[in-house]
C-alpha cells in the first residue's frame, strides 16, 4: 500500500510538537515515546501499519479543539480514532500525524425518553448506548458486528451498518446531531436532538466522512422502542442461486425481516469446525429473522415458511426458545473468528444487487480458484452486502499482495454488476486506490471539494478515501510548507474556538 | 497477525507458542471493551490487544523488556475477560505469563519494586510467614500513613484486623465421608487463603462431608504457585506446582483419588493449567492428569447434585471471580446451586469486569484497584443485597474492605443451607 | 438567454449550466419553491422517466423530472411505495403544477411516516446531477448500503435546487402493507393529547403515524392485518381518551390530510414548519396561538401565525429546535443558523456553484 512521503520536517520537530500538545494535556494524554506509539500503528486492519508521530488521548472537547489547534498551527496532520476496529484501516496513521484517540470520552451526557434520543461522547462503544437504555426498554439500532467494542465516533466516521440495518438503517438514518470540532479548533454543533436540521444537511455528509471533516465528540442519537420479541429462522439450500431467489421472494412479498444473513459453504463448514452451532451440511444457508409479539412473529414466520418451502430447502429451522435462538446466531457470530482460525484473513464489504448474489458467488469461486486463496461468504443477504473472506498467509511472502489482487478483483465485479465497493466498512486505506473503479474524476472531484471547505489544508486523517493520484494537488499544496510557509487560510482561520 | 521471528528464535517452545497464540488474533480489538483496565484508563496500550502488541515487539526483537512495556504489561489483572470475550480464541493467558517470565529474567527493576515483589513472593505462598506479616502489618496500621510507598499503604490496609487462628483442619489427614461414599477428593488448602479465614475449608470439608466425600488434605501439598506465576518468578512458580502434583499423584496412585478440590479459584485456574506448564517437562503426564482431576467446589457440588431447598428470604449478591468466570468458564454454577438451596440471588451490572483484587495487583496497582474495587461495590450494592458471596478469598477480602454489607464464600452459603452453621461473617454483622 | 429552458436529456443540462451567463431558477413541477423564483427558467420536466425497477430488490431509478404520480402509479402496481410518504403542498402554497420526484428530494418533503421509516434524505440512495460547474456528477448507486466516498445524497436531498440540478435519483421501496388502522383520540387537550402521542411512539407497537390534527389524536398503524390487529388492541388498552378506530380508505384519508397539512390550507397568514422537541410542542403552540397541526407526536409543528410573528416564534423556541417559514413575506427553504453552520454553507455553496446560477433566491439562506 503506497503512502505519501511522511514531512520530514514535521518528524524533525517532534519533540517540540510534543511539548507544545503537553501544554494543554495531562501526561497521561500525550503519548510519544516509539516504544508505545507502536500499539497505534494499526486498527483491526493489520496488514497495513504505519507508527505514528505520537498519540494524544483527550478527555474533553475542549482538548480536542485545544489539540487540533496547535496541529492546524503547526501543519500536523492528525488521525482520529474511535476504538481501532475498522477492517478497512480507517485509523491507521502516517508516520507525521498525530493519533487523536476518543476512548476516554465515553460520558452519557443525557438519556430522553420521551423524546427518544441519547446524547453522548463518541468514544462510548456502540453496545453500551444500548446498554444505557434497554433497562427503560430501548435501543440502538444499529449494530455493526464489532457493536462490543467499536465507538460511535467510529461508527459516525464510517456510517456504520450492521445486521438489523434492512429494517432500521444504517448510522446516518440514526443520527439526528453532532458536535464537532473542525481542524482549526472551531467547536460546532450540526443538527441537535430534533429531526430536521434546517439547513443544508451537513449532517449527512459529515456521516461517512471517514475523520476527514472533522473531530465527532458528541452525538444525538435516536433511540428506538425494542420490539416485545424476536425469533430468527435457519434455512439451508442445496444450491447458492435458490437461496438468493429465495431472498428475492421474501423480499417481494412485502414480508420485512429485521436481518437476512448469508452463510456459504466454506464459511458453514469453518464455523461449524470453530463453533460447533450444529448448522446443517449444506452449499448455502439463510438467516432470517423477524421481531414483534409471540402471534406478529408467527405470522410472519408462516408467510416466510411458505415461501422458503417452496424453494425446496434441505432444512427449516425455527428457534423454538431463546437457547435455540442463540444457537441459530452462534454460527454467524462466530465466522469471523472461525475463518481467522485457519488463517489470516481479509474481510471485504462490496454491495451488490440482491439479483447479481447468484452470478457474483459463482464469480468468487472461480477466482478463489484462478488465485489460489481460499474465500469464505458471509453477508447481508437482505441489502446485498456482502463479506467475502480471503484467505491468506501473512507470514508468507507475496501472499498479501496476491490477496489484494484478488480482493480487487472482487471489488470490481462488484462495481461491474451495479453495485459499490463498500456497503458499511468505509475506503478506508483499503480500498482507497479502488475508487476510480466506481468514480469518473469529476465525482471524486466534487467530494474533494466538500473536504476543501471543512479542512481546506487537507490534514485530517491524511492519505484515505481518495487515491493518492488524486489528491495528490491537495496535498502538495499542503506539505510543502507546514510551519514554514503561508497556508491556504481556512474559512474558520480567524474565529475564536466556541467551547 | 502477521508475526517475524526467526527460525532460531521459534526453537524456544516458549516463544513458539508465543508466535501460535500471535498468530492466531486478527487485532479487532473486541478485547478492548471488556478490558477492565481499559475501562479506567482508556489508553490501547493498557488493553489485551495493546499489550499484545507491546509483547509482540518485545518478543521479536528479543531484546530485554523495557520500562514502558514493563509498565503496561504489570497494569494488566491476567483477570482473562479477555479470553472470555476474543471471538478468535486467543490464549492470552499463556502469551502474558511467557511476556510475564521473559520480563523477569530480562529486566531490573527499581528497587522498591524489587523489594516489594521479593517479599511478597517470600511471604505470601506460607501460612506461617503469612500469618506474621499480617501481625506486623497490625502493629504497623496505626502509622501507614508514613509509609514512604502507596503500596506498602495499600499492603498494610488489606491486612484484615482480626487474624484467625490456625485451623488443624488444614493440617495433612484424611476427613470420613459422613454419608455414604461416593468420591474421594482431595482438598487444597492453600497458602494464603488459610492465614486469612479458616472458615472456607472448615465449610468446605463439612459440606463434602455431608454429600458423601471422603476429603484428604494431602501430605506435602502447599502454594499452588499462582502468586509467583503472575509475578513472572517461574522457578519458585514450578517448584510448588511439582510438589502439589508429586503429593496429589501419591493419593491417586494410592488410596486413589476422584478429583482434586479447589475453593479458591484463583488457585484453580493455576491448577488446571498445570499441564501446560510442564508440558516440556518430565513430570508431563502426572501434570496433565492432576489438571484434568482439579474442579472449582462448584463444579463438584453441581456433580455430585445438592438437595433443593425451601426458600430462604436471603438476597445474595453473587460476584464471580474472574479466575472463575474467565479463568475456568465456570458462570452459572455457583449461582445455580445458591438458588437451589433457596436463595435469591442477584448479579450485578457490567459483571465481567474485576473488582481489582486479582492475586498481588491490589498491593502492587493500588490506584488501579481501588477504582475497580470502586466500580464492583457501587454496582453490587446497586442490588441492595444483604449478603455478597464470591468463590476466591482475593475477591473476598477486596470487596469485605469496603462493602456495607457482609462478603462470604459461596460455600459457606452452602454448607449453612444444608445443616451447617451460619457463616461467621454473617453472625458478626447481625 | 431568455425564456423557458427545458433539456431532453443530462448531457443537454450540462450544456446549458456550462454556458450559463446569469442566475437560473431550477423548476421541477413548480409546486414546492418557497421563496421567490429569480433568472431564467429551467425546467426539468424534459428529463423524464423510469431508467429500471427491480420490485424484487426494492430499487428505483428515475430521472428527476418525472411527475411523482406516475412514479406512485408504477410502485402502486407492484404493491410497493415509495415510505417516506411525499407531501403534495399545492394546496398549502397556493401553487398549481404537477410534483417531480425531483422537486420532492430537493425539498426532502416526507410526510408522517418519518417517524418510522425515514425522510426523502433516507429512501434516496443514489444521484445524478448537474453541479454549477456544468459537470455531471454521480454519488451512491442503486444498492441500499454503500458507504463509498462521501454521501453526496444526502447533502443534494433537501438542498432546494441551490447545488446542483438534479437529473436522476435511486431509491430504496418499501412493500406496501397488508392493511392499516388508525386510533382516534378525542376529549383530550394538546397537553395530554401529544402526550399520548409520545407514549404511542415510545410503545413497542412499531407505529407509522403519530399526529394530532382539529383536536384529536391519531396514531396510525400498518402491516400484516393480524399484527395490526394485535397492536390496536394494545394500544387501545394503555391509550388516554375516547378512543375509536377506522381502517382502510377512512384511514388513508386522515393522513393525506395531515400529510399534506389540509388543516392550514384555508387560514391566512405566514405558515411555519418547526422542528422541535416533542415535549416542547404544546408549550410552543400556547405561547404562539393561531392555527395549529403537529405531527411526529409534535417533533414537527406546523403554524399559520399572522405576519412578522418570526422574532416572537424564535424567542418561544429558545434555540430548542428550528423554524422554517414556507409562506409568506421572505420565505426561504432555510432556518436560522449558527455562523459555523453558515459558513460551511456558503463554502458548499460556491465549491458546488462558484458562479452562483442556482436558485439566487433560496441560496440567500445559505449566506
């Protein structure tokens, strides 16, 4: 993975950029020493590492802005960080930026449930908003496989998706407001715990963004009402194109599951190995699972029965109690860790249209074949997202860049069927080089020039989302002088910080 | 991961099996979120994924330890939440305490620390020495506010006030099955432990007794080795385990044994790793088959089966020690057989994460502890239970230092639902 | 350049943004504009049609100037919809025409099933436009989650036309249900009654509909007919007030009326649109007076106040939400906000329309 030439004179003046950040920070927010900076070399994509120049970790807004002041000042690209678990090296750093880690602001700030929002710090994980609120009996909807440990910072940076997103959407369409704080320092709020912004919709573009509009330190979320129950169903085919025809059906019949997942036979057979949910022998395998009272989720189920059945499944499963439930997810839950047990692996998230599933499955295994890596299939059947994992050896020489290719390959497949390069996982560093592929230069133009107004020095997580080539105009203009000569002056260059 | 050692670095089965537990995590950081000491400080590098990294780095490169990596590997309890919740199967268990030896063998430490962990190791695995320090730290109590280190402070404030006597219950025989006999056990008795409450296997015994156990306090048994293992002191660490697993062996061969008992299960996560420990040893075999015979006491009663009791208007708040719950998956045993013999029990929020006491880090962390004995306390009493009981005398004596309400052993519990007396804790604060 | 513009195909806009001299007021059917009509006409009436429907994947695309009945018709065959329930503000405006999907995504215009399944903003998953550049831009696509480069959607839903021209959009369908049941509540006054709103909507019961029109309050259910049934009955059970029920067309009819706020098509007066805490709406609407609809249990407020009432409503808000004057003297598509806000608007504005030709009227708002 190519990265632009680090700024060999911000490097040389690091122990004054250090001294300048440790002026508005603890000690223990300022991190420099390369023996600890190395732990920040990388998120949960770790085939792509880079140590940083140092890693800040504040605790308030107000030292967020404090922090992105003195970087701005001094030309200092900087990287935001949630939790570290994005698969498509969201965070990874350069070797002249500083690491800005959100971990330490986790605060709720306020709880309404009448109103049903939440408002809190980004560093907070995704599964402990929920966990503040299911005990008055909501939720958050969206939960993104790494809901355990992933922060909404994160989430907001990558518009997050998860499994329940076919009925209740992805991160975007949960979001109603955020407080940010922009690299020159200035602290603002778009949108707020009421449903229209007013305005241009800042909010959406700022969602998905990937950092590079500026630092998410609180958010307004909507919280939703948790459903009286829910109950998912297992469906095991012979053949992949009759369970993606059978996704189509149910879809078609205007029955609306919360989740349909995916599994492959590769992914069945590993899981089953790791996990032992007891997943019948099958080429493919469905998921699907609906919510509402005990009679809304027979009803539901029935109409689903009827159509599954008519596609001639080896088995229908229904989870008769919470212990069979749990076991129905153990599987899909576990394919992660299941695939990495055989190997290293590459998790990749194009979407495609749910008529293509057939055709791209049948295009992965012959590719699995031509590049000789194997390659598990688990997704959201219901959105068309899909998750191939490729397999590879990482402590093989050559194996990373052959599964890089093959990912590419995949990626494009998904492109050429009408579908993108990433349903939920962000550019990221990963799929940066792959963006001409789905974007004519004038539509990678037109998204530069949103980050030219946000942060027109271009230094907020520096080298992502758009193909070094590029950006390349941007950045030059940029690196050529930090601390040294005049900058492009930002449109906040001259405002106060609002704290 | 992708890892880079060198083949003669990979002829160490220690660094071996360093790179096969490496190997295996895919850094997607889900150890993060239930990472206690993540929780408090919220910097990676004081996270199971951030400390792998540091021991990763430190293992490559073979160079000796250095302070920082020292610093944030100490901070971590080895309280293995994290390989409750690594969806990958990480061992981290056996990758800390190899990054534990390697930093003991490679790096000097202030002196103080040296002190401090020597005279731990020293005292610490012997009733008898045990017993004197907690008299000195008695005498000392009145003045710890000069003591010149916050660890010495916090050594002197967990010594409890009272010292019980020695219990000649502990002493090597053989207890009769009181019903008819169904197993033969034999019975740990512990170091510590026994120098700081002598009820646990008095209850112990009694209720092992009364479902049918022959118990047998086995003739050279001592310190399972736990304390000195997670100080990263191996030698001292194997030399009790083989003295353990050379006494146990003799009553298995001999009179014959069904299982070894454990009622602390800090002890018992060390036990049943045995077989790990001396796999590159000869005395392989004898540690693998006395790991496979060691079981919790919960374990064991959940065997052997407890009769249902009638309700017994007691809200018991059950705190699991990690050595048990991430330790030896065991979750819901202990809260099972509580029920059974009619207790209501409740559990408090966030109940994976430790209170902090984890074997030596309360004396050795103590600004860490006290906040997660913090944190454990609010929630547990959140609960407003009348009693709290947990199944490691660390968390025990943690909790009992700060809780409004009375800390007992699960067993103790036990035994007094099922014709023993009434814990002493209970009697105290009634 | 005079006269009325309207290009037959994208490349055909792009030429004529290009050589734009002077300002152009974009007019799709011309129902929705709030604010004044400044320059030359360009109508989008030309760019018209269904480019593919795939019912089976829930996806549309359509260019921007086909009237949104025939994009209703074509759904409605396939007993699908578009959820975000598009308002028809003809009457409301005093305007005539025929709707564009165009028109409705520049407005974001989403009727009262936002609650439940979102606004335009959140139905619409991909574009083609015109930017100010006369460069023909793409963002999203036709699948329903994508994440690839920044979300241009978002930011052209509900831009009014002041960034670019829209030539296609794509968007994700919803089934339509089996059947649908609305509660009636009446005898309760605007207190109790958005209360009741609230609790409907903080209730499991997965409503669609929650608004409080000519003194009642409803609460709308969609969706199988036995789970319908089943959550009318509960409801019924825990909500305040004499509670009644219709179904079917009876229905329907409530919510095009709340939809398409039939309440104020009638009363003179400036109308505003506020955007506000739910808890906060009946304060709001006792402190202003005049005639009154909430919907989204009253996260949204619609008012017909008497003129130069603007300063008196923001000060009742107290910055607790926003207002959005749709009729009257300078109404403009926007609200007030904050100088950040602002500024990164107007940054938008001319990185999008450096030469300023879109809409000068409505893009007053982003300065």
């Amino acid at each position: 993975m190519d990265m632009p030439q680090p700024n060999a004179r911000i490097i040389a003046r690091k122990s004054s950029i250090l001294a300048l950040l440790s002026q508005v920070l603890p000690p223990d927010a300022v991190i420099g020493d390369p023996a600890e900076t190395r732990a920040y070399e990388c998120d949960a994509l770790a085939a792509y590492r880079c140590q940083p120049l140092a890693v800040v970790l504040p605790r308030t807004t107000e030292e967020v802005s404090a922090v992105l002041r003195i970087c701005h000042a001094e030309g200092v690209p900087v990287v935001p960080r949630g939790a570290g678990t994005s698969l498509a090296g969201g965070s990874m750093p350069t070797e002249d930026a500083v690491v800005m880690g959100l971990a330490r602001m986790t605060r709720v700030i306020e709880t309404d449930y009448e109103n049903r929002f939440i408002h809190v710090e980004t560093g907070r994980t995704n599964l402990s908003v929920t966990q503040a609120v299911e005990a008055e009996g909501f939720f958050y909807a969206p939960d993104p496989s790494s809901q355990l440990a992933c922060a909404i910072g994160g989430n907001i940076g990558m518009n997050s998706g998860g499994a329940h997103c076919l009925k209740y959407g992805v991160t975007t369409n949960n979001l109603l407001g955020v407080r940010m704080v922009l690299m020159d320092g200035t602290v603002t709020t778009i949108g707020g715990p009421w449903d229209e912004p007013g305005s241009l919709d800042l909010l959406g573009v700022v969602c998905g963004s990937e950092g590079q509009l500026g630092v998410v330190t609180e958010a307004w979320l909507r919280i939703l009402p948790k459903p009286e129950g829910a109950r998912p169903v297992l469906v095991g085919f012979a053949e992949n194109e009759v369970a993606g025809a059978c996704v189509a059906d149910i879809i078609r019949a205007g029955v609306l599951p919360v989740a349909i997942e995916f599994m492959d036979r590769p992914c069945i057979e590993a899981t089953e190995a790791f996990a032992k949910a007891g997943y019948p022998d099958c080429e493919a395998l469905l998921i699907i699972e609906v919510e509402g009272s005990e009679a809304e989720i027979a009803e539901q189920l029935a109409k689903i029965k009827e159509i599954a059945l008519r596609h001639n499944p080896v088995e229908f499963r229904e989870a008769q109690d919470e212990d069979q439930a749990r076991r129905i997810w153990l599987g899909r839950k576990s394919a992660f860790g299941a695939m990495g047990q055989i190997n290293d692996y590459m998790c990749l998230d194009g979407t495609i249209p749910v008529s293509s599933l057939p055709y791209v499955l049948r295009r992965i295994g012959e590719m699995s074949a031509e590049f000789g890596l194997g390659v598990g299939n688990v997704f959201h059947a219901g959105d068309g997202n899909m998750h191939p994992l490729i397999l590879y050896n990482a402590n093989k020489p050559g194996d990373l860049a052959l599964c890089e290719a093959f990912g590419a390959e995949i990626l494009k497949l998904c492109v050429e069927v009408g579908g993108c390069l990433t349903g939920e996982h962000g550019v990221g560093i990963e799929k940066r080089d792959l963006m001409v592929v789905q974007f004519a230069p004038v539509d990678l133009e037109a998204q530069m020039r949103v980050k030219d107004v946000f942060d027109p020095q271009w230094l907020l997580n520096p080298a992502k989302v758009f193909p070094l080539a590029v950006s390349a105009g941007r950045r030059d203009a940029v690196t050529t002088g930090p601390g040294a000569s005049p900058r492009t002056p930002g449109i906040f260059e001259d405002r106060k910080c609002q704290a | 991961m992708q890892t880079h050692f060198t083949e003669a670095q990979l002829a160490d089965p220690g660094v071996a099996r360093a790179n096969e537990i490496l190997r295996s995590c895919v850094h997607c950081g889900f150890c993060t979120a239930t990472c206690p000491t993540y929780q408090v400080l919220g910097d990676e590098l004081d996270s199971p994924r951030g400390r792998i990294y540091l021991i990763k780095d430190m293992l490559e490169a073979g160079r000796p330890a250095d302070a920082q990596t020292v610093k944030h590997v100490d901070r971590c309890l080895s309280c293995l939440s994290c390989m409750t919740t690594c969806p990958s199967g990480v061992h981290y268990m056996h990758l800390v305490d190899h990054a534990r030896v390697h930093i003991e063998k490679t790096y000097r430490r202030p002196w103080v620390d040296r002190m401090l962990r020597n005279v731990l190791a020293f005292v610490l695995p012997h009733p008898g020495r045990m017993r004197l320090a907690l008299l000195g730290a008695k005498i000392i109590r009145p003045f710890r506010r000069l003591l010149p280190d916050a660890r010495l402070r916090a050594m002197v404030e967990m010594a409890p006030k009272t010292i019980p006597p020695v219990s000649r219950n502990d002493d090597p025989q053989v207890f009769a099955a009181t019903a008819p006999r169904r197993m033969r056990v034999a019975l740990l008795t512990g170091c510590a432990q026994k120098a700081l409450n002598t009820d646990i296997n008095d209850a112990t015994i009694r209720l092992l007794r009364r479902l049918g156990c022959e118990v047998v306090v086995a003739k050279g048994q001592g310190c399972c080795g736990a304390l000195t293992h997670h100080m990263g002191k191996e030698d001292q660490a194997h030399s009790a385990a083989a003295a353990n697993i050379h006494a146990w062996m003799a009553e298995r061969r001999g009179a014959g044994l069904d299982a070894v008992v454990i009622n602390t299960s800090g002890c018992g996560t060390t036990v049943k790793d045995y077989g790990h420990m001396f796999r590159n040893d000869p005395l392989a075999a004898d540690a693998a088959e006395i790991a496979g015979l060691a079981k919790d006491i919960s374990e064991v009663l959940a065997q052997i089966g407890l009769p249902q009791g009638a309700p017994r208007e007691m809200r018991v708040a059950y705190h699991a020690a990690c050595s048990l719950q991430h330790g030896q998956q065991i979750k819901s045993a202990p809260k099972d057989l509580l029920k059974r013999v009619g207790y209501e029990v409740v559990e408090p929020a966030d109940s994976h994460l430790c209170c902090g006491s984890a074997g030596t880090y309360n004396l050795l962390q103590p600004e860490i502890s006290a906040q997660l004995k913090a944190r454990k306390l609010a929630t547990l009493e959140a609960k407003a239970p009348q009693v709290i009981a947990a199944g490691n005398i660390g968390c025990m004596m943690q909790l009992g230092s700060g809780a409004s309400v009375p800390v007992v052993h699960t067993v103790e519990l036990l035994d007094w639902a099922t014709g023993g007396p009434m814990p002493r804790a209970l009697h105290e604060s009634a | 350049m005079s006269g009325v513009m309207r290009p037959e195909t994208e490349a055909e806009l792009a030429e004529i943004v290009a050589g734009a001299a002077g300002p152009l007021a974009i007019q799709g059917g011309g129902t929705r504009r709030i604010g004044g009509a400044e320059g030359a006409v360009l109508e989008t009436s030309g760019l018209s049609g269904v480019v593919l429907y795939e019912p089976a994947a829930l996806t549309l695309v359509v260019r921007a100037g086909t009237p949104l009945a025939e994009v209703e018709a074509l759904l409605a065959g396939e007993r699908q919809r578009l959820a975000f329930e598009p308002l028809d503000m003809r009457q409301v405006l005093g305007r005539t025409g025929v709707s564009t999907i165009g028109g409705v995504v520049a407005a974001n215009a989403s009727g009262p099933r936002r609650v439940q399944s979102g606004a335009a903003r959140d139905a619409l998953i991909g574009v083609r436009f015109v930017s100010g550049r006369g460069e023909v831009v793409k963002s999203g696509g036709r699948v329903m989650k994508n994440v690839t480069g920044y979300d241009l959607v978002k930011l052209m839903a509900g831009s009014h036309g002041t960034l670019g021209v829209l030539s296609e959009l794509s968007f994700k369908l919803q089934a339509q249900p089996e059947v649908e049941a609305t509660l009636i509540l009446e005898g309760l006054d605007d207190g109790p009654g958005l209360a009741a709103l609230r609790r409907a909507l903080g209730s499991p019961f997965d409503v669609s509909g929650v608004a409080r029109v000519s003194g009642r309050s409803v609460v709308r259910l969609e969706g199988l007919a036995g789970s319908v049934a089943y959550r009318v009955g509960q409801l019924r059970a825990v909500l305040p007030g004499d509670v009644s029920v219709v179904e079917g067309e009876a229905s329907a009819e409530i919510w095009r009326n709340v939809r398409d706020l039939a309440p104020l098509q009638g009363p003179e007066g400036d109308l505003w649109r506020i955007s506000c805490l739910p808890t906060h709406a009946a304060e709001l609407a006792a402190a202003m007076g005049g005639t009154v609809l909430f919907d989204r249990a009253g996260g949204q407020v619609s008012m017909v106040l008497p003129e130069g009432q603007g300063e008196a409503l923001q000060k009742a808000l107290a910055g607790r939400g926003q207002a959005i004057l749709l009729r009257g003297a300078g109404a403009l598509p926007f609200a007030r906000s904050s100088a950040e806000v602002l500024a990164l608007s107007a940054g938008l504005k001319s990185a999008f329309d450096p030469k300023a030709l879109f809409n000068p009227a409505q893009s007053r708002g982003l300065f």
